[in-house]
C-alpha cells in the first residue's frame, strides 16, 4: 500500500510543480518581450511641417518599447483570484499527502512552495506576505488536531507555524526580488541595445535634420508620444518639426504657450513644461538638446498627464545625449572644413601675391623701361631700333593680357560660374582658331597639326576649348628651344575625341607630372626666355577639361620631349529636314 500511496504523492507533485514552471517560463517570456521584443529601428521617419506626420505602430494595444504594461483596475482582482487558487490547490495536494499518510512536514513544504508560486505569478510584493500569513491558518484549520478549527493541541505547533511563516515569506520575498531582478537586467540590457542602435543610426546621418528625424524617430518607438522639435539657429527656434503616433489625439503641438515655452528652455537650459514647476501649463514637457552649456535644439513630448517613469526618463536623456553629441559632431565637421577651405584660399591668395611680385614685376619695369626710352630719345634711334622696342613692349603686354585672362577664367571655373555654351565643332576648326593666337614666338619653332582621316566632332564650348590649346601649345613654345617641334594630334576613342600636344624638347621629370597640373606650380625647367612661368596655365586647362566632363594627362614623348593629352565628348550631328 505504501509504493502506489508513494508514487501518487510523487505524481502530485510533479504535475503541480510542472505547471508552476510553465507559469514562471511564460512570466520571463512575457518580461523579455515586453521589453526587448520590439527594437528601436527607424530609417526615415518624416516629420510633419505643415500636415501632420504619423508613425504607425504595430500594434495599437502594445505597450511603448521599454514598458512593461501599465497595471490596469483588475490586476488586484486577478492577483487575488491567482493566490486563491493556488493556495487551493496547495491545500488539496496537502489533504492527498494526509489521505495518504504523508507527515505534517511534506504539506508544509507544499504551502510553502505555493507561496513561492504566488510571488511569481502576483505583480505585488504584498501578495507574499499575504499569502505566507493565510497559508500558516488554514494549514492549522485543515491539518493541526482539533482539525477545522484554529485551535490546536500541542504548544509546540506555536514554533511550527513560526518557522513556516518565516521561511515562506523569505521564500517569497526572494522570488520577488528575483522577479525584480531579471525586470531591471532586461531594462539594462534594452537601455545599452536601444543605445547602441541610436548611435548607429545617428552616425549615418549627414545633417542636422537627418540627425533630429532619426532621434525623433527613436522616441516616438520608445515613447508611443507625439514629438516636437526644435533646432536652435543663431540662438533662436527654427521651424518646428511634429512626429506624431497613429492615434494622436492633439491638435496643436506648437500654439503661443507650447513655442514660448521651447524658447525658455533654449534660453535657460532647463526643462520645463507638463510635470514640471515651471510653465506646467503646457502640454509638452520641454527638454534641451545639449552638450554642456551648449543646446543645440529642444524636444517637446506629449505627456497626456501621465509622467515618465524612471526608466524611460533615462532613456529619454541618453538619446537625447547620443542627439547632441552627433550634432556637435556634425557642427565640428562642418567648422573644420570651412576652416580648411579658408586656409586654402589664404594660400591661394599669399601664393598668387607672392608669384605677382616677383613675376609682375619684370615685364612691367620692362614696359615702363622701354616706353621711358622712346619718350626720352625716339628721334635718335634707327628705325629697327623702335621697332625692336615696341615688339617687346607688345610682348610684355600680352604676357600681362594672358596671365588675367587666365587668372579671371579660372576664378570663374573654381567658383562654378561658367556656364558651358556647348555646341558641335570641327575639332580641325578650333585647332586652327587657336592657332591663330598662340605666341608669336611661336615662328621659332615648327607647329604641325595630324588630324585624322575622317572629321572629328565634339560637343564642346569652343572658347574654352581654344584657350585650353593655346595655353599647351604656348607651354610648349616656352619650355622648348627654337626650333623644336610641336604636334598637334586628334583621334577618336569611344565617346570621346583625344587632343594630344606634343613637342620633342627636354620634358618634364617624373617625380613633377603629379603636380604639373596643380595651380602655380611651374616646377624646376626654366622658361625659354628666363622668364619664371606663374604656373595657372596647366591648372586652368584641367578645369576646364574637368568641367566638360573629360580629363588631361601628360606622358612622355620618344625619344624625349613631353605630350599633354585630352578627351572631350564626341558630338553628332544633327540633320533638319
């Protein structure tokens, strides 16, 4: 009789603490969903300017991400109703174990493992304490002689029901904090992951308003509130931007109070707002965007008289932490490159400075020189005397005319204020035209022009592609000899007609084909007439190739010698009938 009594006891037990596991796994489920289940991600979350913007949520009944629900007006209801049954069904399993023969100690520990059951299953501490107080009578009304009464016969039953008191309210006292235990670890390890993907999120982001939408969009996530935003420009509030949730029930989220409250908080770096002691008229609660003592804007949410908890308070601050660090980030970037752009023109302008002073100034005491003669003993000289004097006063001016033209023409280049006249030309046409105004100490040497068997076009602007040959076949006539050869060939290559420029002179050395196209560079050859070169002609030729969507290169001619090549677009023509 003793083994199937043993064995039913056993069953009892097992059955009943496999459904008390399934609760307990059910409730840790339940937590980790709640508060990792659903995951901060947002991409582009638009935001509203003049009609309202609305994120849907997945499921309108869902609590916010971070929360766990709210306890509604039944939740005692059902709390009680839980312990009831379990320390029912705890008193059942005690009178099989006393059917059966079990002693007083084996039902004890079954009340006592109940009450363990009622500290998971309850959401309030106040139900263990409880349920160990009821557990200790109505095991003395059921179990202790006289049975059904809450009297009893031994004085020592006094300690009995201490010490299972005790041990069933540590018991549950301990599943308790336990249960509160895992609820803040999940909180932590939900905070660092929303965290962690806010920064992510945050450092794809380019700009101010791309950084203030995917923060915005983060909080609407996390919060399940209407958002408004700020962002501060000169010290004062930009144009709103309104985030709001599918069921959004406020009309108006930027009126006169809303906006000066915002504003206080720009100016004081304070929240304030709902919930708050100062302006808590509002119906947002404001708080600043800021590093320190520096705000970069101000968030607005909908509070619905119903305040923050703790948690999401601090998470609410870490994102907006994460918003401003990436905004001063950006903000950092932005000085940092406008410094760099500043520097580069400062040296731009100390090298254009420079290279006028030393190269202005020889063909201007020339010109004055030479004017000064002519002034002074015109009628003692020869005829080929004059005439020697006012080509290189000619020769001077136009250095002087090409060095501006070049430097106004690049300067419109560099700024993007030219506007490309694009037409269909003969590339032999424009070859000629600039020919017809390279350097007349171009006589010196031989220029010949290979053009290709069949005619080439190419969609081009034709006065910049003229000043972009004179200024390699001038190149070529400055760094060459007398008497030197310079060729000019065409060919096409796919989409594109090549120019190449070469000459048979003493080229140009590896290491400077780098820079050669760099502005002022002029490297370390010597101009033909020892005139130093202010190095914008190559500069001014790659401009303007680049701006016609093409590219320069210089190689090396053979035997020596150098060769300047470009490619511009091939052009069609067009046929009106």
């Amino acid at each position: 009789m003793q083994e199937p009594v043993l064995i039913a006891g056993l069953a009892a037990v097992f059955i009943f603490g496999f459904f008390v596991m399934r609760k307990l796994d059910r409730f840790l489920e339940r937590e980790r969903a709640a508060l990792t289940g659903e995951t901060a991600r947002t991409a582009d979350t638009e935001p509203e300017n003049a009609a309202a913007s609305v994120l849907r949520p997945e499921n309108k009944g869902d609590a916010p991400m971070g929360r766990l629900p709210a306890p509604s007006a039944a939740a005692p209801l059902r709390d009680t109703g839980k312990s009831i049954l379990v320390l029912l069904a705890a008193t059942l399993v005690g009178a099989a174990f006393s059917a059966f023969g079990f002693t007083e100690a084996n039902i004890i520990a079954v009340y006592i493992f109940g009450v363990l059951v009622i500290s998971i299953v309850t959401t309030a501490p106040l139900y263990s304490l409880l349920s160990s107080v009821v557990s200790v009578l109505v095991f003395n009304f059921f179990f202790t002689d006289p049975r059904l009464t809450f009297h009893f016969s031994d004085p020592g039953y006094l300690v009995t029901f201490a010490i299972m008191f005790m041990i069933a309210f540590l018991t549950g006292s301990l599943a308790s904090r336990l249960k509160d235990n895992a609820r803040q670890s999940a909180q932590a390890a939900f905070r660092t992951k929303i965290l962690f993907e806010t920064n992510q999120l945050l450092q794809k982001k380019q700009d101010d308003p791309s950084v203030i939408d995917a923060a915005a969009g983060q909080l609407l996530k996390l919060l399940r509130r209407d958002i408004v935003l700020y962002l501060a420009e000169n010290g004062a509030l930009s144009e709103p931007r309104i985030y709001r949730t599918a069921d959004s029930a406020h009309a108006d989220l930027t009126g006169g109070a809303e906006r000066e409250t915002a504003a206080w908080v720009l100016r004081h770096n304070r929240h304030a707002g709902a919930t708050t002691d100062t302006m808590p008229g509002a119906k947002c609660l404001y708080l600043a965007i800021r590093v320190n003592r520096q705000v970069y804007g101000v968030v607005g949410i909908a509070m619905d008289d119903v305040p923050l908890d703790s948690f999401e308070n601090s998470v609410l601050l870490s994102i907006l932490g994460e918003c401003a660090l990436a905004l001063e980030n950006i903000k950092n970037a932005r000085e940092k490159e406008e410094a760099a752009i500043l520097a580069r023109n400062e040296q731009l302008r100390a090298n254009l400075l420079r290279a006028i002073s030393h190269d202005l100034r020889t063909p201007l005491t020339s010109i004055s020189g030479n004017a000064s003669n002519l002034i002074s003993n015109y009628r003692k000289m020869d005829d080929g005397t004059r005439s020697q004097i006012f080509s290189d006063i000619y020769d001077d001016s136009m250095w002087l005319i090409n060095l501006v033209e070049n430097l106004l023409a690049i300067t419109r280049i560099e700024e993007g204020r030219v506007n490309l006249n694009r037409s269909a030309e003969l590339m032999d046409e424009v070859i000629a035209e600039a020919l017809r105004h390279v350097n007349r100490r171009s006589r010196e040497h031989t220029i010949r022009v290979a053009g290709a068997q069949e005619l080439l076009l190419a969609q081009i602007d034709v006065k910049l592609i003229v000043q972009v040959l004179i200024n390699l076949v001038d190149n070529a006539v400055k760094y060459t000899p007398p008497g030197s050869l310079i060729e000019i060939r065409t060919r096409q290559q796919g989409g594109m007609v090549e120019v190449s420029v070469a000459d048979n002179g003493p080229g140009i050395p590896d290491e400077q084909k780098p820079r050669v196209f760099e502005m002022f560079y002029s490297g370390a050859n010597r101009v033909a007439d020892s005139r130093r070169s202010l190095g914008l002609g190559l500069s001014l030729c790659r401009s303007i190739v680049s701006a016609h969507g093409g590219t320069i290169s210089v190689s090396d001619n053979v035997p020596h010698g150098a060769v300047f090549s470009f490619t511009v677009p091939a052009g069609e023509v067009e046929l009106h009938e």
